[in-house]
C-alpha cells in the first residue's frame, strides 16, 4: 500500500540548526491493517507520519502510495491526496473550535463540492454509527471529551478514505477514553480501512491493536514485530 | 456544477465562520460602513450641488457688464444702453438692478434684486426661504427694512420665493426697481449693471471683446466663466472636505490593517487544520477573498445607501455647513437623487478592492506554509 524506501528528512537543511530527523528509513505498510510507529520522544515518529500522510516530502530517498512515486510531487496534488486517501486524527483533534460539529466533520469534503444531500447523507450516516448525531449542530467547545474524539474520526472519514492516520491520539485521553477510541480504530480496520498510529502510550501496545508495530530511535527503525 | 457548489460551500464555510466571533466581525463592518458613508456622501453631496447650481445659472444672463471706477465695481449710466444695443451679435440688453444689504437684526447679508420683469409690484417683496425662516415671515407680513437714509421701508410680502432653487435663492429680496432706488437712494438714470444676451451662442467671447473694446471702463463678465468658479468653490471645498475624511480614512485603514493582517494564531492555526485535511492553498485564498469581499461588499451596499438617504433624503445634514458656505440662512433644499454609475464604480473600486486585497497578503503567506506544521 505504502513504501518507503531509504527516505530521509532534515530540517533546516545547510543552516547551523540542521536537524536530521529521518536517517534512512524502509518500511512497507500494508493495506487493511494497524501498523504502528512507536519510539521514545523525538524519534521520528511525527516526521514519519507527515511523510506518509503526503503532508510533507522526504529530503531524500522514496515514497510510493499504492504503486506510485509520490515523493517529489507538487504541493497541489499532495493536497488533493491527502484529501482523497488519508484520514488525520491529530494529537489534539484540532477541530475548529466555534463550529458545529457537523460544519467540522464536512470541512474536507468542501473542495470536493459534491452535492449537499449526498453529503449530509453521507455525514449523517457517520455520526449515527458514531452515536453523536444529537450533537451534529452542537459548537465543538462545548462537547465532551469523548464526543470530540468522534467528531474528529467522523472528520476523518468523511471522504471515505482507504488510509486513516493518527497521530498520539490517546495522549490527551483518559483510559478510559483511550481504550474507546482505539475500538473505534478496530472497527476501522475491520471495516477494511489502513490504520496508522504514532504513539508510546503503553495502552494502544497492551490492546493488541495494531498488527504490526515499527520501533523508532534517533530517526532509524531500530526492529519491525512480527 | 461541481465548482458552483465548491464555491457554494466556501461561501457557507465563509458565513460560519464569520458568525463565530460576531463582535469583532459587527464592530469591523459598523467602522468600515461609516467611512464609505462619508466617503460616499460628500461625493453624492458634491456632485448634486454641483450640478443644481449649473442648472441655476442656466437661466442667467451670459453676458454681464459692469462699470469699472478706480477699479471698483460702480454704477452704470443708462446712456451706455443706447451706446451697447448697436451692436452686432447682440440680442438684448437690460439694465438691472440689484444690491446686497445687511440686516443687523439677524445679522446676515440679503441679495437685493428689482427685475425689469416678474419682480415685485410697488409696495410688495418677494423674499426667499432663508430670509422668511430668520425673519419669520409669511405671504401677507410687512417686511420693514432701514434704508439708506435711516428711514424704515415696509413692503408687503407677496411671497416667499419657491425653495426649489433655493441653493441660490435663500438670501434673495425681490422688490420693484422704483422701490429699489428709493431704498438705496439711486438716481433714475443708474443701473448696477447690464445683462446681455447674444445671438449666437458661439460668439459670446467676440462679443465680449467688441464690448470692451467700445466701452473701455467696463467689464464683460460670461456665464461660462462664473459656472467655472463655481465649479472650482465647490471644487475646493469638496477638496477640504475630503482632506477631513481623509484622516478617517486612514484612521480605518489603520484599523482594517491591524484586523486583516495581524492574522491570530488562532487563524494561522485553522489555516494549517484546513491545510493539513486538503484543502489547496487556493481554496484557502478563495475562501478569504469571500470573507473579505462579503464584508467589504456589505460595507459598501450598506454605506452607500445610507449616504443617498443621507444627502437625498435627510439633506445632508452633516456637511451643509460647509458645502454651501457659513451662511446664516442656510439654505434647506432638496437634492434631485442621481446615481453615477462612474462614481459608483469609483467608490466600489475604492472600497471594496483594497479591502480585499490586504486581507489576502497575509492569508497567502499563512496559506503556503508547510501543512505538516499542524501536526508539530
Ligand atoms: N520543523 C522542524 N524543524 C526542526 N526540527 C524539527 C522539526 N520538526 C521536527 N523536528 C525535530 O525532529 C525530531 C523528531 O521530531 P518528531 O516530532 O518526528 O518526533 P516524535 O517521535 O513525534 O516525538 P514526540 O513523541 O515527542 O511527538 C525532533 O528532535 C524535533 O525536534
Ligand atoms: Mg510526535
């Protein structure tokens, strides 16, 4: 589904704050499974993730979404990606506070300008199965924490997209939020979408989520189980 | 269809947003409508009082000689008719009389006027609005006045001169000329000076050069000339006024600049979001460029209407004062409402596009940044 092929990312690169990141990374990531990316702070993992979510392009080496070399492509057709085949969950959720609920779960379908009733169709189908359909034209503040959660996974899928990234997801949470959530990604993937999840939150490990996990230290995968 | 509903759904995207902070967005638009409705009102303002007293002076004489003596504007002998009517190019003369006189107790300044035709009768006046507004006077009152010799005058008010063509008729006394010279104590045989019409239109300036070639001691002074003044008072006052609004203006611009540039963190913030999810760099510009736009169209619409009420409707109270002089009859005339669609344009351009515009500077800048940085 996703290569990544000897890919490295530096920061600030040819100034005295050049800041290597990513030092060669392989990884394969398939398609319908949880794949992990655990490290301690600052190993990378973030920066991974950017390079799989097509939010940012290596400094080097290769990135292939299903077959093809996105690595080097304009930053117009990275968004149209991201919009099409990736889903963010973001480590604060980062909805847009003041909206509804609602109005946050369509904003990444805006660009797409698909007809109204097709997408309140789509969005009203999404907040039933996320039971928070009572709360559609609730401002997002004022929500609770679990309901943020689901406004942001509601977000996510809004485009039905095949890949869901998520970053720390669990690191503002509760257990019990924490362990709500990461059944939601269960359903996810049993509903045969690709899940990958940054995190060093010994919870997402011990549910036994993901399918493959990727150690990061010092910006090289240090071991792959299985 | 499919970029008409992306459009559309900026737009709804654009008014929620907008809704969200309804102070801030309100408090903009009262600031911004306020300076399109003064920048809007001296321009409606000016230009309908340009073109009332360009009508006004349609119907005066075009050609107007006046005797010079030392330099000074004196009396016309009525031989200097008989001297003018031969010649060539001219289609009529007519000595008139008129005057100004000061009435201490208002303390303003009247126009005195006795018209061979359509004047007063003997024992009447005909006064305009602003001289029956301070004295108060009504058709039927006796208006007494002190004359040159320090005699009291009374005439009848036969009636107070319409208010249509007020702007220059406020100050005005008609009375009749017998009247007139008794009041003044003028001999029978003076004019203050000479109306002449022409022809042909076309040769006035001829005219006017044969005239001062025969009578040395006098001064041609053409219609067209006097409606160039005009224009260049009004010009100037426009000019004043403008250089008055200029400061709120720029007072605004200080303001828009400080709301559309300083862009919050908290905006930089959902730029990134809606970056990150997919959204291009354009949709973020284009949804900008509706916000902006709405709220400078809004401004506009909104300024622009309550400047035509203002000026036509509600006659300008703001700037009468000074438009039309400090005169203490202040002249209450209706403006004939107009709509040009140049100055229209103008005032749109003005307004809305550099709005707009310097709203989208920094958005373009926070909309090109890396979309990963959300994620940091
Ligand atoms: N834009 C940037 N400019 C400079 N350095 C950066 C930038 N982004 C990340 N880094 C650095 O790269 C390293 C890896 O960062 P990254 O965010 O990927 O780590 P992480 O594994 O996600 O850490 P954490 O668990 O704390 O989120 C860090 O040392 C960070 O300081
Ligand atoms: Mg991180």
């Amino acid at each position: 589904m996703i290569e990544l092929a000897a890919v490295t990312k530096t920061f600030n690169a040819g100034r005295p704050n050049e800041y290597q990141a990513l030092r060669g990374v392989d990884l394969a990531i398939e398609a319908g499974r949880v794949t992990a990316l655990r490290g301690p702070s600052g190993s990378g993992k973030t920066t991974l993730l950017t390079l799989i979510g097509c939010l940012a392009r290596p400094s080097s080496g290769r990135v292939r979404l299903a077959g093809e070399d996105i690595s080097a492509l304009p930053e117009r057709f990275l968004a149209e990606l991201r919009l099409r085949r990736f889903g963010f969950v973001f480590q604060r959720f980062n909805l847009i506070p003041g909206l509804s609920a609602l109005d946050n779960i369509l904003l990444p379908a805006y660009p797409l300008g698909l007809p109204y009733h097709e997408l309140r169709a789509r969005a009203d189908t999404l907040m039933a199965s996320l039971e928070i359909d009572h709360r559609a034209a609730t401002r997002v503040d004022w929500l609770s924490g679990g309901e943020v959660q689901r406004v942001a996974i509601a977000r996510a899928l809004i485009n039905d997209p095949p890949v869901i990234i998520a970053d720390e997801p669990t690191a503002h949470l509760d257990s019990r939020l924490s362990l709500e959530f990461l059944a939601l990604l269960g359903r996810l993937k049993e509903a045969g979408k690709t899940v990958v999840i940054a995190s060093h939150d010994p919870l997402v490990f011990e549910t036994g989520l993901p399918d493959r996990v990727a150690d990061l230290r010092d910006g090289r995968i240090v071991g792959v189980t299985p | 269809m499919n970029g008409f509903a992306r459009q559309r759904y900026l737009l709804d995207f654009t008014v929620a947003s907008l809704m969200r902070r309804p102070g801030r967005n309100l408090s903009l638009l009262l600031v911004y409508t306020l300076v399109v409705f003064l920048l809007a009102s001296v321009m409606l303002y000016s230009q309908a009082i340009k073109g009332k007293a360009a009508a006004l002076l349609q119907g005066a004489p075009e050609i107007v000689v006046q005797r010079m003596e030392a330099g000074r504007h004196a009396l016309m002998p009525a031989a200097y008719l008989e001297r003018l009517g031969r010649l060539r190019g001219v289609a009529e003369v007519q000595g008139r009389l008129w005057g100004y006189y000061y009435d201490p107790a208002v303390a303003a300044n009247y126009t005195v006027m006795a018209p061979a035709r359509d004047g007063a009768a003997p024992g009447q006046v005909r006064i305009g609005a602003g001289i029956a507004r301070v004295r108060g006077l009504a058709a039927g009152d006796v208006f007494s006045l002190r004359g040159y010799d320090g005699q009291p005058h009374a005439y009848t008010v036969a009636a107070v001169l319409p208010a249509t063509s007020e702007l220059v008729s406020a100050d005005l006394m008609l009375i009749a000329p017998a009247d007139f010279r008794a009041f003044f104590g003028l001999a029978d045989d003076v004019y203050t000076d000479l109306a002449l019409s022409v022809t042909n239109p076309a040769e006035v300036r001829q005219v006017a050069r044969k005239l001062a070639e025969r009578l040395p001691d006098c001064r041609p002074i053409l219609r067209e000339e006097v409606l160039r003044t005009y224009e260049s008072v009004f010009d100037w006052r426009e000019g004043m006024l403008l250089a008055v609004l200029a400061g709120a203006v720029f007072a605004f611009l200080i303001f828009a600049w400080d709301k559309a540039t300083g862009l919050s963190a908290e905006e930089r913030r959902e730029i990134g979001i809606l970056r990150a999810i997919g959204w291009e760099t354009g949709d973020v510009l284009r949804m900008k460029l509706w916000e902006g736009g709405l709220i400078s169209f809004t401004a506009f619409c909104l300024g622009y209407g309550l400047a035509h009420l203002h000026v036509f409707h509600a006659g300008a109270p703001l700037f009468a004062g000074v438009m039309r002089g400090w005169s203490v009859l202040q002249p209450h005339f209706a403006l004939t409402p107009q709509v040009d669609a140049l100055q229209l344009t103008t005032l749109f351009l003005l307004s809305v596009v550099p709005y707009t515009v310097v709203t989208l500077v920094p958005v373009w800048r926070a909309a090109t940044v890396d979309p990963d940085s959300i994620m940091r």
